[in-house]
C-alpha cells in the first residue's frame, strides 16, 4: 500500500505542474482590425461599423493533433485528495489542452462535469521535471467548431438569418405537405428513397419545404435541412452542414466526427464524395442508427438550382443517389427544384432514376381557393392594423386579385408586401395603385403568362424609387449580386452609413429585407430569386437593368477614381483619393481602398458586358504594381483571373492581364503564373490556380517569388 500511495501523490505532482505551466501561457490574440471605415468623402460623413477581413477561401488547415493520453481522475478517485511535495519526475508526458473555446458533445442524460488539475492535484511544490515530453492536443468539441465553419448555418430551417421563414398559409398546401410527411412517415406507396419536387419559380416549393420541415422535426423525423439562396449557395458546405445537424441531434455521431475533424482538419476542404463518405457514411457505420433514431429521417435539400454550378448540383445528386442505392446511409432526401435542364436530365439517368420519386408543382388555377383564402387572412391583419373597414377591400378588388396571381404564390405574396409597404401613404393607396397596374397590364401580358406580369410587377416597384435614390439602389442590388458581399462591405464602398443603407433598401422592402439591429450582424435577403434575375436580364427590366449602361458606366467611374488613387498616394497608409485632398493616414482608407478595387474587378467579371475599347485603353495605364502595393495589410480576396480576360477586347488583353513565365529575376519558377499589366507597371499578384488575389504585394521572406507554389 505505501507503493500506492506514492504513486498518487506523484500523480498529484504532475497534474499540479501543468495546471500552473498553462495557467501561464496567453491566449493568442487575433490581427487586429480596422474599428471604423473611412469617413466618406463624398456621400456620407458616417461611419460604417467594418467587417472582418474578407476570406473567401478556407485557410490552410491545422496539422492533425493527438489525442490526450492523460485522462482526469473520478470523483471518487483518494488522488484529488492527495499531496505531494519535493518529487523529481523522470520523462513525464504532458498533454497541452489548447486554451480556445469548446463545444461540448451532446448528452442524454446530465450536462458534462469539468474537471480541472488544481482541483485535482494542490499544494504540491519543489517539483523537478527531467526529459519531459510535451504532447499538444486540442480540446474536445474544436472539431465540431471547425464543422459548423465549414457548414451553412443561416441556410438551416430555423435559422434567424430566414425568420420568418417562407412557409405555407395555415390552410394551404395541404396535400402536398402531407405527401411528403406520409412519404417520410412510410405509409405511402412511394417507396423510393429520394423524392424530388420540381416547379417553376414562386409556387411554393421553399414554403411546402419549411412547413414540411417544422412538422417533422417535432416528431423526430427531420435529420438535417438546408435551404439554398443566392447567399449560400456553396456546394462544398452542403454535406458538411448535413454531417453537423445529424451531430446536433445524436451524441455518438457527434464524437465520432467530432475526432475525424481533429484528426483531419482539411476534411471539410476535399471532394465531395469524400466528405460525404468521412462526415456521414463512415461515422454513421458506427453508430447504432435504429438506437439513435435516425432510421427513416429525412435530409431536405431546398432550392438545390440555386447551388452554384450545374456541375455541383449533378454531383449532389449522384453522390445521394449512390447512397440510396446502396443504403450506406439511413436517410431519405427530399429535394427540391426549378426544372431545370441540367437537373431533370441527372434525375432521369439510369443511375438515378430508380431511386427516384416525382412530384410537380405547377403553377395552376386550381389553388385560387387557397390564394384567395391567404389574401382574405392578410388583409384582415391590414384592417386590424390600420382601423380600416371590414367592407376594405371589396369583393371585387380581391376576386382582381385572385385572378392576377394566377396561381403564382410569389406574385400574390409580393403584391400583399406592396400595399403593406409602411413607406407609402397607407394600404388604401397602395391597393389602389396595385389594381390600376393589374389593369394598365392586363391587355400586355396574355393571361397564360404570368411571369411577364411578375416583369411588370418588378417594374412597378422600382419605377417608385425616387430618383435621387434609384442609381443607389441599383448599385447596391448590383453589388448583392456578387457572391461574399455582405451589407457591411456594399455600405463601405458606396460611402453609407448603416441608416443611408437602410433608407435605401426600403425603398424596395417589397422584395428585399435587411434584418438586423447593428450593420455589422446584418442580413440582405431578397424575398425571391426571381427579382435578382429580373434585374439582371436587359430584355426584361429595360432601362433598369443593373448590368448595361449603369454596370458600364460605374466601371469607369471607378477606374478615375483608382487612377488619382494610385497617382496621388504614396503609400497604403497615405491614400489620396484626388490631388485636391491630403492624404488620410487612417488604415480604414486603405481598407475602402481595397474593398473598391475588388468591386472593380468584379464588375469586369461580368460575362454579360465585355469591356469597351475605350475603358480597357484606361486599365492597360493602371500601375499594377503600385495599385497592390496599396491594398490594406491583411485583406485578401479572388478574382476569377478567366473571366476577366474573357472580358476584354482581344487586342487589349495581354496587355491587361497573361498567362506567361514569372518576369521576376531570380525566380526559379517553371510554370506558367498570371502577370497583370505590361512594361513598368507589370506585376506578378499572389495567385493559385485560375484565381488571383487582390492582396498587398509586398516582398515575400526569404527571398522566394510570390509566385511560388505553397507560398499562397
């Protein structure tokens, strides 16, 4: 017994030792970041709160980790209570337990118990320790930190960036909500494991989806659901946002992926048929699903034609079917879709099609009951609101109604968002200039075609823009349209402050909401996708197109603005927008600086508008080298380097951006890399693969070419 006794007071020691050594060791502090954007100079002298740094890409993953070796004693264990004193340790092993946040795993029963080595092991001292050997280690949950990262979370069914979700009325919908419920429940003759709703755009399809998703969630059927929109529309999160919601809800799964993902930190970044197989199918082999309850739940997947890429939907599809087939995953999936070429042609193939059930969603006169009662629900909340007459609005107005929404939800519940519009005179006004419309366009658009009275519909929402505001908001719907732009970074480079950015979007809250008290946990949603594609085609919204002339004309007003830039600044912390002004040594200027340069960039990416001959004479005089040099420290983002030069008369396009040897001497670099510019105001920007980088292009260390593989 004395044996024992000494071995738990040298344990004591130990655990003692690495409580006091971490207790010592700082956490590490993040970069720095701008606290305010710069003042404008131009529109607005209020600041806009900044973002974080752009990172569009994932940064490289942490090597693997070990797992700790040294597991804390019970409660019960007589080592808590023990003492040591003036002991040497010979080649003790430690094991670092980094000091970031955790995510503790999800239990049944009671929440997990912390345990901490001064709890164990105290009053020890005089200790020694020879050859010891330190082992790092993350904490439990960083692998499920680093899952939820790398997934969609404002994509999920009760996410706030969503609230309120699109659902159907109470009341509507009711046989297909209860298709698809019967067909995840088993009791319908559907037996395939994939059912598939297809329907042209503003039927319903998200809403079926969400009252779908929060019927079954309850009664512990849902397993995951992911709604894409033109925000997230990332196919390489789609499973890991599968794998994270299937952990919320099963602890043992939760374990197990949570050690893949310290393990392997760059899972999240390979394949997607390798993620589906090391997040989903490999972790689920281990867990007793039947036990758990995730036999039978359902996956919904909504809007998969928003993903970007009619490559990566085929692939989502193919890779789930291969499931189905061959039952390596517990799940049915239930998707939804436009009819799409790319999509109808993948679920017909041989090796889908078997798994496969249809449903259609029409656009149909037959639900004018359901439309009608919807209409009847809203406008009761409108007179309850309002104090306005029960007889509001009569029975003819909501029979026009009715009739004009042709069985289009999107339509109808855009025209209720009109007359509800608290930027207006009130909802009698509003409901007036909604039935002179529907009148004035009745003889235009044919009664079988109701997306040229949404067209109209549109129209008449920003033809109500006041002028003075109209440009704005077209640049600020223009800018939405590039992907990773969030409300912070539209406001940082049109110069408004978060209230200017507000009055501008109500101008158009019909179709577009901001939600969010603060701009810098704000979110920009269009009400449907459609209107973003309106907006985007010339032959539909004309005149108000956000690509033609104004795209054009923006472009060159910010290539003046980067040329004075660039001529008058001597450095990145003395940006002078004009010879007139003095240089603004606030690294906030940089930032706008940088944010503008990628916006110009991006519209250059437009493969709509190649640039004029004129404007890209303008670019070939940029100083490339200098306008990297200015970018702020830190700030990194891609430009499709393809698409730009596809964008550029063909004469002028080596002159702009090349594929060629690396011009740097001493560069001992093979391949070919992209140059932008010629001559003396060549440069060589960070780059990987067909993008590169607007970032600061300062000497890399150790005397290697930016443009070396690994470098970036």
């Amino acid at each position: 017994m004395p044996e024992l006794h000494f071995l738990a007071k040298l344990f004591d020691c130990f655990c003692w030792a690495v409580d006091s050594i971490w207790s010592r060791v700082p956490a590490p502090r993040p970069t720095p970041l701008p606290q305010q954007p710069p003042p404008t100079p131009r529109l607005s002298t209020a600041p806009t709160p900044p973002p974080a740094l752009p990172n569009p890409e994932p940064q490289n993953p942490a090597p693997p980790t070990s797992s700790p070796s040294i597991l804390p004693p019970t409660a019960s264990s007589p080592l808590q209570h023990a003492h040591a004193h003036d002991f040497v340790l010979s080649n003790p092993q430690f094991n670092h337990f980094s000091p970031s946040p955790t995510i503790l795993a999800p239990t049944a029963s009671s929440p997990p118990q912390h345990v901490h080595a001064h709890e164990m092991f105290h009053n020890a001292h005089h200790l020694v320790f020879n050859g010891s050997q330190f082992n790092e280690s993350s904490p439990a949950g960083s692998g499920i930190e680093r899952l939820l990262s790398h997934s969609m979370p404002d994509a999920f069914h009760n996410s706030s960036a969503r609230y309120p979700p699109p659902k159907c009325h109470l009341g509507t919908r009711k046989d297909y909500i209860a298709l698809v419920t019967d067909w995840v429940l088993g009791v319908s003759d559907r037996k395939e494991p994939i059912l598939w709703m297809r329907g042209p755009f503003g039927v319903g399809k998200s809403a079926v989806a969400q009252s779908c998703a929060e019927g079954l969630e309850p009664i512990n059927k849902l397993a995951a659901a992911l709604f894409f929109s033109h925000s997230n529309a990332d196919s390489q999160r789609v499973f890991a946002s599968v794998a994270y919601q299937v952990a919320a809800i099963c602890p043992s799964f939760w374990e197990i992926v949570d050690k893949r993902m310290i393990n392997d930190p760059a899972l999240v970044t390979k394949s997607l048929p390798t993620q589906f197989k090391d997040l989903l199918v490999h972790p689920l082999d281990k867990v007793d699903t039947a036990g758990n309850g995730l036999d039978g739940r359902v996956v919904i997947i909504d809007g998969l034609d928003e993903c970007r890429g009619t490559a990566a939907q085929r692939e989502i599809i193919e890779i789930i079917a291969a499931s189905a087939r061959n039952r390596t995953t517990p799940f049915r999936w239930f998707i939804t879709s436009r009819p799409e070429d790319a999509i109808i042609r993948t679920m017909n193939s041989a090796a889908v099609s078997p798994v496969c059930s249809r449903i259609e969603l029409p656009v149909s006169r037959a639900i004018d009951h359901e439309i009608l009662t919807y209409l009847t629900d809203e406008f009761k909340k409108i007179q309850k609101s309002y104090s306005l007459p029960k007889s509001w609005p009569s029975e003819e107005a909501l029979a026009l109604l009715v009739k004009h929404g042709a069985g289009l939800w999107i339509y109808v519940a855009t025209m209720v968002r009109f007359i509800k519009d608290e930027n207006s005179y009130g909802p009698k006004d509003q409901l007036q200039i909604v039935l002179r419309f529907i009148k004035d366009v009745s003889t235009k658009a044919g009664m079988d075609n109701p997306l040229a009275e949404m067209d109209f519909f549109y129209t008449l929402i920003m033809q109500r823009t006041s002028l003075k505001l109209r440009t704005m908001v077209l640049k600020i719907l223009l800018i939405h349209s590039f992907d990773n732009w969030s409300p912070t970074h539209i406001a940082n480079v049109l110069q408004l402050s978060a209230e200017q950015l507000r009055h501008a979007c109500a101008s158009i809250q019909s179709v577009m909401e901001l939600q969010g008290s603060d701009l810098g946990h704000t979110n920009m949603n269009l009400y449907h996708a459609s209107f973003l594609d309106f907006m985007k085609d010339p032959l539909r919204s004309k005149e108000l197109c956000i690509y033609g002339d104004l795209l054009v004309q923006w472009r060159q007003e910010l290539l003046v603005w980067l040329h004075e830039v660039c001529s008058c600044s001597t450095g990145s912390s003395h940006i002078v927008s004009s010879p007139d002004t003095t240089p603004q040594e606030d690294e906030l200027h940089t930032y706008h600086y940088s944010l503008v340069l990628v916006c110009f960039w991006r519209l250059c990416e437009v493969p709509t508008d190649q640039l004029d001959p004129q404007t890209a004479m303008s670019v070939v005089e940029l100083p490339f080298n200098k306008m990297l040099r200015l970018v702020y420290d830190g700030f990194r983002w891609p430009i499709n380097a393809t698409r730009v030069r596809n964008d550029l008369p063909a004469e002028l396009c080596d002159k702009i951006i090349r594929r060629g040897k690396c011009p740097i001497s001493g560069c001992t670099n093979t391949e070919n890399v992209w140059i932008l510019g010629h001559g003396e105001n060549e440069s060589v920007p960070r780059q990987r693969g067909d993008v590169f980088w607007v970032a600061r292009n300062n000497d890399p260390p150790g005397g290697v070419c930016i443009c070396q593989a690994g470098y970036w």
